[in-house]
C-alpha cells in the first residue's frame, strides 16, 4: 500500500483497551453481509490486523468485484465498519479491485454521492460510491492478487495473530454450517 508521505502519521489511540478485538468483530460482521452483495467476488484481509501490531490505527479490507457491480449496499456495509472503528477512535478502509487485479479505489465515506470540495477523488461523482482517489492511495497487483489473508469465498491465510485465527475460524465455522445446511435442503428435494 503506498500512501502520499507528505500526511503527517498519528500514532492512534483508541478508547478501548483491546482495539484488535474491536475491529475484528466489525470486520466479521462487515464479511457476514459483504459476502452475499451480488458482484462481490473475494474479501480479503490486509493490513495491520494480518498483523500482531497489538495498537492498529484501522481495519484495511480488500474487496474484489464485478465491474459493473452496484456499489451501494456494499458502501452502505462500508460504513457501518468505518462508523464501529470511529466508535473507539479507529478508522476502517474498504479497498475495492476488479477480477483483473486492477486496483479500483476506496469505497467513499459519503452516503451520498455528489460533488464535494473536500472531495479527493479523480472522478467524483463518475460512478457512485467509489472513491478513485489514487493520487492518495494504491495497491500494487501483487498485493491484490495474494493478500495476506483471504477471508471469503475460500480462506487461506499466511502465519496470522491468535485474535485474527479466531476471525478465521468463525468464518469457517459459517461455511461449513452452510454447506451442512445446502446438502439437507439438497437432501430434502
């Protein structure tokens, strides 16, 4: 991830003692709904919380999708993750990308989608909810194209944190409770 040096970093400093739990959860619920959105294709986790960095300044997901894809309910679970991490004074980024490993933009802050002059994106307003601010922030292609950690429809996973192993496990946990429940009413037929 290459972000503009000239911002100056703050160290962050969240209102609770245990700031990975907080944002794990948020990230949890933010894959629970994400993944059923028609066009999303992957969710990935990158970041600090791929990390053991016990104080993480935010929760960094990678969503690939459908081009064409209708961002709305997407951003509309983007927000509810910025808006968990505010709550303890974190912050959360969903970075979006193409089946091509094409770096797309962040999912916009705004839930309404009109010219702003605090607006950084290239093309505000172009294509709703995507903030194409890529003069800010980038991910390579290799970084998209193998995360440090895929949270859906498959997960795999490098050598991660005990806190981000337990993610991964509920998450598991669904699919196989999924697959249980699809093979019965398979079953069933």
């Amino acid at each position: 991830m290459k972000q503009d040096s000239k911002r100056r970093q703050l160290k962050p400093q969240p209102s609770v003692r245990e700031p990975r739990r907080h944002l794990l959860r948020a990230v949890l619920a933010f894959v629970r709904a994400a993944r059923s959105s028609p066009g999303v294709l992957r969710i990935a986790l990158l970041g600090s919380l791929a990390t053991d960095k016990p104080v993480p300044k935010d929760a960094d997901v990678l969503v690939t999708i459908d081009a064409a894809m209708d961002l709305s309910s997407l951003a509309r679970f983007g927000r509810r993750l910025k808006g968990t991490a505010q709550t303890i004074n974190l912050g959360a980024d969903i970075f979006l990308a193409d089946g091509s490993d094409h770096y797309l933009g962040r999912i916009c802050h705004y839930r309404e989608c009109y010219a702003r002059v605090a607006c950084r994106a290239l093309h505000c307003g172009q294509r709703q909810h995507l903030n194409d601010d890529l003069q800010i922030v980038t991910l390579s292609p290799a970084l998209i194209s193998a995360p440090p950690i895929d949270l859906w429809p498959r997960i795999r996973r490098c050598a991660v944190p005990p806190d981000t192993e337990a993610l991964l496990a509920e998450l598991e946990n669904d699919e196989t409770l999924r697959d249980r429940n699809h093979a019965a009413a398979h079953d069933a037929n």
